[in-house]
C-alpha cells in the first residue's frame, strides 16, 4: 500500500508538472518566419507594386484585396470620434460593434447614447465586448443599453475552464453601420483617445472609416466573434447588402482578419511579405514594437538591399513601462544594422500603421509584439494605393517632428538602470 501511496503521489506531481508546462508553452508562442525567398527569381520576393504581391497578401493572410473601395484615414480623437457619433445616428436597419478596451467615461457614455438611441428606433444593434480589455465598464452602463434594446454579449469571459484561453484576447476593433460603412484602428472606448494627438493624456491615434466589398470582410470578423460569444451566426441582406457594396470608390484595398493559430500565424506572415516587399522606403509606427529575432533580421536585411527604413513608437508617455523597455533592448541591433528608431514625445502614441514604397499600407489594431503576432485577434485594413500611401507617408513625417531620434551612441550610453530594466523586460517578450 505504501509504494502504491507513492507512485500514486509521484504520478500526480508529474501530471502537474506535465500541466504546467504545457500551460506555459500555450502562452509562449513564437514566430517561425526567418526568411522570405523567390528562387530563380534575381529581384528577390515580389516588392509591392508587383502584381504578385496583393496575390501573395491574399494567400498567406486569408485578406482579399478587390478593386471599388473608397478609404479614409482618421487621426485621433478630434478626427475620429464627431464622425464616427454622426455615422452611428444616422443606421437604418443594422449596427454592430466590437471593442477590445473600454473603460467608463464620456466616451463610452457618448457610445452608449447613439446605440441606445438607434435600438429603440428599430434599429438592430449589436455589441460585443472583450470580457477581459472591457472589463472596468460598470454593469449599470451595460443594464442601460440592454433596457434600450442593444444586444450585449461578452466575449471569452474568464472562468476556470477557460484559463486555456485566457491568453487569446480579441484585440479588434469593429464599428459597421448598415452594413456599408466600416471602421477599425486603434480606438476604443476611453477618455484618453479624445483630443487632437499632440498633448499630453490625448493620445495620437490613427483609424480608417471605409465604403467598399472590404467592408463585408470586417462585417464577417465581427460575425466570427458574435457567434463565438452567442452562438448566433449573422448573415442575410441587412448585415451583408452586396449591391450596396459593389465598386463604391476607386481603391485597391482589403480587410485583414487574423487569428490565433499553431505554427506561422496570417500576422507574421503578413509583416514578413510586406518588409520583404520593400524596395524604397518602410515606415512602421506602432505603439508596441517588440520585434522578435526574425522580424528584426528582416528590418536589417531591407537596409542592407538599400530601403530607407524607420520605425516610430512610444516614448516616456507610453502606458506599458514593460512593453517600452523590452523594445527598447533590441534598439541596439536595430541602429546598428541601419534602422532608424524614433520616439514619440507629446503623449502616448498608440497609432499601428505601416507604408511601404509609397504604395502598399495598413492601419488596424495589430501590434508589432508577439502578443498581437501570435495571440491576438486583430483587424487591420491594407490599401494598394498610390494616394493614400503617399498621405501616410505625410503623416508618418508629421508625427517625427514631435519625436526623438535615438543614435546608436545615445543607446549605449543609458544609464545602468535602464539597461537592466531591458534586459529584464526583454526576457518577456513572448508575453507581452
């Protein structure tokens, strides 16, 4: 009986310790991609203006690029919100809505005004919720908009039998009103996006409202996460009128869903194409640019073929201490092997975009983190245009007048508390 007593004892050690590691491993996912290659192909991968480029774009993401979309950019509070709370007055039949972060305020109180107003006109308005990013909303801000007729679902809510899942956020944003008009970005629902992206608490963002086929695509990424949290799958002319979608504009452009997945994730390999497809210039803002072992190669190796290649993020302001000093220790690498990293001084900058010749473009809510590459559920819109890269690449120009260009002497001279600080929070960078 004693050895059965210990074998049964060892057995449920191990189990725990089988358990655990498994636990770990399932929230410390890594990128796969170390290179891009075309043999027989003396140019390398296709660069963006190749027609090969949107065709690859659709293969390895899941984003389909069509022709008839009309794109407008959208910068922070002051340029976002007074045309979002007119878009939303004004629904017909449909709204849905999705939101990662949310916390009490005017903002979500204005939120909350316009979906309750548009349910009790016969509206239907539908609004999912990340239940661990929307969390710090009060239960009487959700009771109101239920007794208006909204239809409130939480998504991934935490319990102990879903602590396997407790990693996997949905990190997207989702505003579709009729069905016809789309946004996603980086906003959500607090105080600190109001303001004009230059003062301090009034946090620089960048977000896209859009008309086109692209807008069925974020329409279906909201639906992907509203029958996950209600069992309810949308579909039909309300949520999808196809003859009001057809050719609205004059711009090349899609809508990129990604999702968590084993192995090399649609994210990556939507970075690694597009770094790999630049021959001229490559401009990154992100707010959390914590770039792994292979993307970092990438940024070094379009330096090495002559791209002119930038990267703009946070600076002192950043929300995420961790976040900032684990990117900062791969600065050193960076400027050494000839990219140029700029931090941004006024406020936070929160803004994910990136332009590449001019030409190829994305705005969304993807992060340049393993959380986002590999965790996360994100919606970034992608654009082959012309003009519109050319504006953002204006606006990337803007925003470095308010930022600090790091040297590679200046990076080796921090302080020894700094360096520390990135070493230790380096050590995460699978989590963050």
């Amino acid at each position: 009986m004693s050895f059965l007593k210990y074998a049964g004892l060892i057995l449920l050690v191990l189990l725990v310790l089988v358990l655990t590691l498994v636990g770990v491993l399932s929230v410390t996912r890594s990128h796969t991609v170390k290179q891009v290659i075309a043999d027989g192909d003396e140019e390398g991968p296709p660069h963006v203006r190749d027609s090969l480029f949107a065709k690859s774009i659709e293969l390895y993401t899941g984003a389909r690029i069509d022709e008839g979309n009309w794109v407008d950019i959208l910068l922070d509070g002051e340029g976002t919100y007074p045309v979002l709370w007119n878009d939303l007055a004004g629904a017909k039949k449909t709204i849905t809505v999705q939101m990662y972060y949310s916390q009490p305020g005017a903002v979500a109180d204005t939120m909350a005004k316009y979906l309750s107003e548009r349910a009790r006109a016969g509206v239907r308005v539908l609004l999912l919720l990340d239940a661990f990013g929307s969390a710090p909303l009060k239960e009487e801000w959700i009771d109101g908009l239920k007794e208006a007729g909204v239809e409130v679902a939480w998504l991934r809510p935490l319990k102990w039998y879903t602590l396997h899942q407790a990693a996997q956020r949905s990190h997207a944003r989702v505003v579709v009103v009729d069905g016809e008009v789309g946004y996603t970005g980086g906003f959500g629902l607090a105080d600190y996006w109001l303001g004009n992206g230059r003062t301090k608490g009034q946090w620089r963002e960048s977000n896209v409202r859009f008309g086109g086929p692209m807008v069925a695509s974020l329409q279906a990424a909201f639906a992907a996460g509203w029958v996950e949290a209600t069992g309810e799958l949308i579909t039909g002319d309300m949520f999808f009128p196809w003859p009001a979608l057809a050719k609205r504009g004059d711009v090349n452009a899609g809508l990129m869903h990604t999702i968590p997945s084993v192995g090399s994730t649609p994210a990556e390999r939507f970075l690694s194409i597009s770094i790999a497809g630049a021959r001229k210039t490559l401009y990154i803002a992100n707010s959390y640019f914590v770039p792994d072992g292979n993307l970092k190669a990438l940024l070094i190796a379009a330096v090495k073929r002559g791209v002119d290649v930038r990267v703009l993020t946070a600076g002192p302001e950043i929300d995420v201490k961790t976040t900032w000093y684990a990117g900062r220790a791969m600065y050193d690498e960076l400027l050494e092997g000839g990219v140029r990293i700029y931090e941004y001084q006024p406020t936070m900058i929160h803004a994910k975009t990136m332009v590449v010749d001019s030409y190829w473009s994305t705005i969304g809510s993807m992060n340049f983190d393993n959380r986002s590459i590999s965790f996360n559920n994100e919606t970034n819109a992608v654009v082959l245009n012309e003009g519109f890269g050319q504006r953002m690449d204006g606006i990337f120009f803007d925003d470095l007048k308010y930022s600090h260009e790091l040297t590679l002497q200046e990076v080796r001279n921090w302080p020894l508390k700094v360096k520390l600080l990135s070493w230790g929070a380096e050590k995460l960078w699978r989590v963050l």
